[in-house]
C-alpha cells in the first residue's frame, strides 16, 4: 500500500519538546508567528533531520494565548525567547513580506541566526543559491542557476525558473510560477498562481495578484492584475423542478 501525498508530509517521529532540545545537538529553532502559516511550517520542521523546535514566539496574541501549538510550546515574547535562548535560531513564520522583513532585519540586528527550511519533497537544483531565512515548502521547485535571497518564500507547488531570482523578503503563494531568467524584486507578494514571464523584471514591494501574470517589466510598488468578469452560471445540466 503506498501512502497519499499527505500522509508523506507528516513526521512519524516523536514529538520532541522544548526539554528534550536542551543539551540536544540538533539546532535548535524558535518559530516566529503563531498563524496558520507556523502551523504549516512546524510540519516542515518536523519532516526534516538535525532540528529540534524549541518553542514558538508571537508578539502579536493579546487574547486565547496558547500554551502549545501543535505540540510546540507557546514562549511568549520574541525579546523573551531570545534573552532565555542565545544559541537558538529563528524561523519567521509570516505570509506578509513587510513583516518578514521587519522582524528578520530585527532579529539580524542582535546578531541572531536565520533558520533556512527547506522540505524534503522539494526539488532544488544543486547550483541555485538559497539565502538565510527561507522556506521552500513540499513540491516546491528551484531550477538551475535559480537564486532565493535572504528570507524569501516558496509555498507548496512554487517553481522558480532557471537563472530567475526572488529578491529578499518576497513570499510566492500556491502554484506561483517565475520563469527563466525573470527577476522579482525585494519585499514582493505573488498570489496564488501568480506567473512572471521569462526575463521580465518585477520591482521592489509590488504584488501580483491571484491568476494574475506579469509580461512585461513592473516597476517599484506597483499592483498587476488581470481583472475579468466575475459571474456565477446556473448550471444548464440540473434538472428542471
């Protein structure tokens, strides 16, 4: 019997708690953000050897504050865990790319350490260059000469193309797509299956929306959508009442 897609992302080890990871050798790792993204990503980090998740941080929670999540133990402030966790690393754990890079530049600042998370399932080419602080999700694929810097993201089923480049920052949702020697620029949002076309340049801090393509070179701050009529049909195959 083989198993589905999903069982293969879970972890069948043990859960491994905030006590196992002291005097552990594995690297230890503070999640930052308790969204459904941390959620995502403790699966990440659990599917991948020489980790031990020490905790998870949000400054964010004023009410329901967790004492786990999903097994990973709530540690309060991001200043708190750094102080009682000086040889930890940080994985930021957020969709929104000017929030990855305020609390990544935050954290670099204090001489701290970015986790790279990169799940088994991916296809990474040995000559792409993957910078400090990215998540590369299952099924995710960078191709030849392809470049992710510092902090990027790639959600399930992302393809970066060959000798294309995601600037620091910038998040790719589901199924987004840059292709050959295309360039997204720093602190981007591409939405669900987003595509760039070969070689077009994408500016600092713009977005492309869901479906939605950029052909031609985009400038700094700029929105690209591909706007079409929204309509709901009556499906003609019911059968008349």
């Amino acid at each position: 019997m083989t198993s589905s897609p999903t069982s293969s992302l879970r972890s069948e080890t043990s859960m491994i708690t905030d006590r196992d990871c002291l005097g552990s050798a594995q690297a230890q790792v503070i999640i930052v953000g308790a969204g459904g993204f941390a959620e995502e990503v403790i699966d990440y980090l659990r599917a991948t050897s020489g980790v031990c998740i020490s905790g998870i941080v949000d400054d964010y929670l004023r009410n329901d504050v967790p004492t786990h999540v999903r097994g990973v133990p709530f540690l309060g402030s991001l200043a708190a865990a750094m102080a009682q966790h000086p040889e930890a690393r940080f994985v930021v754990a957020a969709g929104k790319p000017a929030f990855r890079e305020e609390v990544c530049e935050a954290l670099l600042s204090q001489d701290r350490q970015l986790h790279t998370v990169i799940h088994p399932s991916a296809l990474v080419a040995s000559d792409a260059s993957i910078g400090a602080g990215c998540i590369i999700a299952p099924y995710a694929i960078v191709n030849a000469g392809a470049d992710l810097e510092i902090g990027s993201v790639l959600n399930v089923f992302c393809s970066v193309g060959h000798g294309a480049s995601v600037g620091p920052y910038s998040v790719l949702s589901p199924y987004a797509a840059i292709n050959g020697w295309a360039k997204v620029g720093r602190a981007c949002f591409l939405g669900t299956r987003a595509t760039v076309y070969p070689r077009v340049r994408v500016g600092d801090r713009c977005e492309i929306d869901t479906h939605s393509y950029a052909k031609a070179d985009v400038d700094d701050r700029m929105i690209v959508t591909v706007r079409g009529e929204y309509r709901v049909l009556k499906n003609r195959l019911e059968k008349q009442q």
